[in-house]
C-alpha cells in the first residue's frame, strides 16, 4: 500500500512549484480582463501535472484532504493569481468537485467529477440571477429559474447573471425551482439551449472565462442528470457554500501574503528623504499592521477548518470567516499598494490586480453586510432561545 503523503509535504511542493513555475507567467500577455486564456490554463495544468501538483487537495484513491490540511495546500496554491488555476484549485472548480464529491451518484462522479479532478475540464455554478430582474442573488430564495417535469427528462429556462468561468466550461450545475422546491442538475456545456449574452467587465480578471449573463431557454436535462434529490437544492448548496467560502479565503490569503512579500522588498530597498521607506513610520508601521492583520486572518481561517472538519456544516462559522478574513486581506492588499506608491498601481507588480481580486471577493460569496445580517439573526434567535428554556 502507498503511504499516505503528508499535507506539508503536498503544500511544500505546491509553494516551490508556484513560486518556481508559475510566478515567470504573470506577465504573459495571454492574460486578459475576462481571465486568462484557455491555452494559458491548459499550458499551466500540464506543467502541473509534471510537477505533481495537479488537484493536489484530492488524493491518488479519490479521498479529500481535511479542510485543515486543505488550507495549507491552498493557501501556497494562492501565491500567484495563476497559482489556483494551474493546480486546479480554483473556483469554481474546487468547490463544484467539492459538492459532487460529497451527493454525486457513481454515474454522475464517473461522467462529470472524473474529468475535474484530471484538470481536463472546467466548471460553472448557476445561481445567481439578473438583479433588474428581481432574481435571485444573496438571497437564494428569490429563484426565479424554472424547472418543469417533462416525461423522463426536466425542461429548464431562465436567466443567470456572474456565473463565472462558463465560456469554456465543460461542466455545469444550475440551480432551478421545481414545484418540490430548488433543484440542481448537471449539464454539459456548451450547449445551445445555454446562451452567453454577454461576459461583464468586472474588476477581477483572475478566472478563465469571466463572469458571464447567460440565457436558459427550453434546456432539456435527463432526470438521472439531477444532482440530489428533487426539492434538496438549498441543502445541497450548504454543502458546497461554507467550505467554498473557506476556500476563498485560502487562495486570496496566499495572494495578500504574497504581495505582502513584495511591499516588504520594495520598502526594505525604496530610499525616500535620506533613509529606507522601511525606516519611517508611516511605512513600517503599515506592514506591522499586515504583519498582525494576516495572522489574524490564518488563525481564523484555521479554526473554520476545524470546525467543518468536526463535520459540522459550520454556516455562521463560515460567515464569520468570510467577513473576518475577506475584510483584513483587503487592507493588507491596500497597505501594499500604498506603501509602493505609483508601483503599487501599476501592472509591474501583482500587487495591484491582489488589490482588485480582493475588494471583488468582499462581495463574492456574500458581501460583509449580508453575512453580518445573517448573523445578527442568529444572535437574535439564539437570545430568544435562551429566555424561553
């Protein structure tokens, strides 16, 4: 029997093939503002795949890494924008092959899971809906996206709006409303009933394919297609939301540590008004305070990890985490880029686009507000709770 390799020893690897491998891409100019391109990816995974390194966080026999050890993995696969898609731990892929991992029937694992977890396919989630037009968005109860029963097949139509990374996607989950309540189906893609209306211009420009609005009209989808049981969509998502959420918060933590390192270098070697940037106050302390805000943000994302990994769903945890982590690694990214000045917004560096990736991540997944408002209601539910027992 193979011995079990040791997450330091996979997140060892990763970080050296990273910082090796991956950093010299950063100024490809296959790189664009809708992500970068899909011979740009494909080159990466196959460099990855030399290194040993591809979907690092499953295992040889299938099994996944405990969120735990996941985090250490991520974390150093977040080292470079580009890290997490050359290793296949970006999103959405990582918690799409999450969720099928977890409710997936052996059919669909075999069809859908196995060519994600070779890095041979992209995926995109379909929740989130046009705001203009009333759909769904933070709040998943708004669904608007329709799926109806005909004979052995579902027939689904709607619209979606952010969904990221579809154009090039091979595989999709689209969430839809049943009469038995919210469902999910797997679908391949592309496919013509799925129309990309158009691929935003959004601030982040670190996933293939972009954030697209797509069009759902007359998608015919088999029954065995259906992930889940019918009217279990919500349920599902909770399964893939607290630990995508985490995952969120590893990779952009490798990517704040990253450019932490790289303001560091610049102010230890920037001379201003006779001495070192490093040297005067309004710059030290700024990377003090990086220094204290990121392992504020580690110690928290590992006891999130902890407590999914007691098997706990860990939704307010998550919140928590989200809030927390997401809100500190954006000013250390901001501390970067000022303490860099002219070079901090410039494309010289990757300080500049951790900068944006990050202030897009405070929305993503639930902006702050929404989760604080969450949690507001369970202190109040929690307070009720106490009063009456």
């Amino acid at each position: 029997m193979t011995e079990r390799p040791s997450a330091s020893a996979i997140a060892a690897k990763v970080e050296a093939f990273v910082r090796d491998v991956v950093t010299p891409f950063e100024r490809d100019p296959r790189r664009s503002g809708h992500g970068p391109s899909e011979d740009l990816v494909e080159q990466l995974r196959e460099l990855a795949r030399k290194a040993g390194v591809m979907t690092p966080h499953i295992l040889a026999d299938g099994s996944h890494l405990s969120q735990r050890e996941t985090a250490m993995v991520l974390k150093n696969s977040g080292l470079s924008p580009l890290g997490p898609l050359a290793c296949n731990t970006a999103a959405p892929d990582e918690g799409n092959m999450y969720l099928l991992g977890k409710i997936g029937s052996p059919e669909q694992k075999a069809r859908f899971l196995a060519p994600l977890v070779e890095g041979r396919a992209r995926s995109a989630f379909f929740m989130t809906e046009p705001a203009a037009e009333g759909g769904a968005g933070s709040d998943p109860s708004m669904l608007l996206t329709t799926a109806r029963r005909d004979g052995d097949a579902w027939l689904i139509n709607g619209r979606k709006a952010f969904i990221t990374g579809v154009d090039g996607a091979k595989v999709g989950i689209i969430m839809a409303k049943s009469d038995d309540g919210a469902c999910m189906f797997l679908v391949d893609l592309p496919n013509p009933a799925i129309r990309i209306e158009r691929v935003l211009d959004t601030i982040d420009s670190s996933m293939p394919g972009g954030h697209a609005v797509v069009a759902i009209e007359n998608l015919r989808v088999p029954a065995d297609q259906m992930l889940g049981e019918p009217g279990s969509g919500f349920k599902s998502a909770q399964i893939r939301l607290s630990p995508a959420r985490l995952s969120h918060c590893m990779r952009w933590y490798g990517a704040a540590s990253r450019a932490h390192e790289i303001a560091v270098d610049y102010a230890c070697r920037r001379e201003a008004f006779g001495k070192l940037l490093i040297d005067h106050e309004g710059v030290g302390f700024q990377l003090a305070d990086n220094l204290i805000e990121l392992k504020q943000a580690e110690l928290m994302i590992d006891w999130c990890a902890d407590v999914l990994d007691s098997g706990s769903l860990g939704v307010a945890e998550s919140s928590m985490a989200k809030v927390a982590v997401a809100d500190a690694l954006f000013r250390v990214a901001d501390r970067c880029v000022q303490v860099m000045g002219g070079t901090g917004v410039s494309n010289d560096t990757i300080v500049a686009q951790v900068f944006c990736e990050i202030r897009a991540f405070r929305i993503y997944d639930g902006p702050t507000e929404v989760h604080k408002w969450s949690l507001a209601k369970k202190i109040k539910r929690d307070h009720l709770e106490v009063r009456s027992s």
